[in-house]
C-alpha cells in the first residue's frame, strides 16, 4: 500500500510550537519541494537554492513559537523562503540592474517589441523539451521585483492576496508586476518561436 500523501490537515501547529521534531519533519516534507521550487526560480542555482531552503527551515523553525496564525503557514513559509531568496540574491548580484528590458508605457507598463503567432504550433512543439528550457531561462531574465510574482502565482498557485502577503506589497502591486512579467515572457517566447519557424521554413 502507498504511503499517504501529507496534507495541511496533518500539521500540528500546537506541537510545532513546542518545538516536536516529527511535527516539523512533516511540516519539511510537506512544504520542501515547493519551497526549493521557490527559492531555485529566485537565485537560479540549484546549490544555492538547497541553501535558501535550508536557511528558511532553520529560520521557521527558531520563529515557529511565535508564529500567530494570523496568515496560512505556507503563505509565512513562503514569505521566510522569499526573503532567504532574495538576502542571497543581493549578495551575489549586489546593485545590478538590468539592461535588455521591453519597451515601457508611460503608464508603467512593458510592452513586448515583437509578438508571433504560435497559437496553432502543434502542442508537442509547445510542451518539447528546448521549449521548457527555454522557458525556464527566460524566467530567471525576469527583473527581480517580477520573477518572485510569477513564480508565487503562476507556478506555485498562490492567490494575488497571499502573493502580496508573502511579498508584502499591495495587491493592485502584484496584479501589476504578473502583467508584466507574463508580457516579458510572451516576448521572449516570441522570439524563440519566432527563430523556431524561420529554422523550419
């Protein structure tokens, strides 16, 4: 018989708060792989990110007393992986800004230089292999106010008031930097379809 997928329901925040260390191994083994998912799609390294879960795990764990439950747990989870993510980032990239960015609207808005038309490329060109790659390296081009946004709402699920929980900023905040994150992505993506049928022609 398969072991039993953890759910929320199997945390005991009573026990976590007395410090349990089963309590908290479950409270790892049920947030791990999302968290790591997280902090990889932050600081793009594979090392760095175990290093960025571990860190928050340890954090979680000396402030899990004082946690209040005024927020879910994953959502304070995420927030402490956020900011182990984002504290490695700036020491790595310290005061970096980047400079292939799309064209931005006076109303603040970027807007992709090029679009192509890919809505009837068969999906098995859309799901390959080099496509998912390719995605995956247009996501860490993403300016760092937007890469996190994406990730917590496109990737991870998380609704815009629990994104703008975990990166404590305003909810119009968040819809904002989405938008414009997924236009950075439709232009790069562009571009790789773009390439992708002119090599094909």
């Amino acid at each position: 018989m398969a072991d039993r997928v953890l759910t929320e329901d199997d945390i005991d925040l009573d026990a976590l708060r007395t410090g349990d260390k089963e309590a908290f191994a479950r409270l790892v083994e049920l947030y791990a792989d999302r968290l790591y998912n997280l902090a990889l799609k932050i600081v793009g390294d594979p090392f760095e990110a175990e290093d960025v879960l571990q860190e928050a795990f340890i954090s979680a764990y000396k402030a899990i007393e004082s946690f209040e439950g005024r927020s879910q747990l994953g959502t304070w989870l995420y927030r402490i992986t956020y900011n182990a993510a984002m504290m490695r980032l700036r020491k790595k990239r310290p005061d970096t800004v980047s400079i292939d960015r799309p064209v931005r609207l006076d109303s603040g808005d970027l807007v992709p230089r090029q679009f192509f038309d890919w809505c009837c490329l068969p999906e098995r060109d859309l799901m390959s292999a080099e496509a998912h790659a390719y995605m995956e390296e247009a996501i860490q081009q993403l300016p760092d106010t937007l890469r996190p946004v994406f990730v917590l709402r496109d990737i991870e699920g998380l609704s815009t008031a629990e994104t703008a929980e975990v990166l404590d900023i305003s909810e119009s905040a968040v819809k904002s930097r989405l938008h414009r994150a997924r236009l950075f992505l439709r232009e790069r993506l562009s571009e790789y379809f773009q390439n992708w049928a002119r090599e094909r022609a």
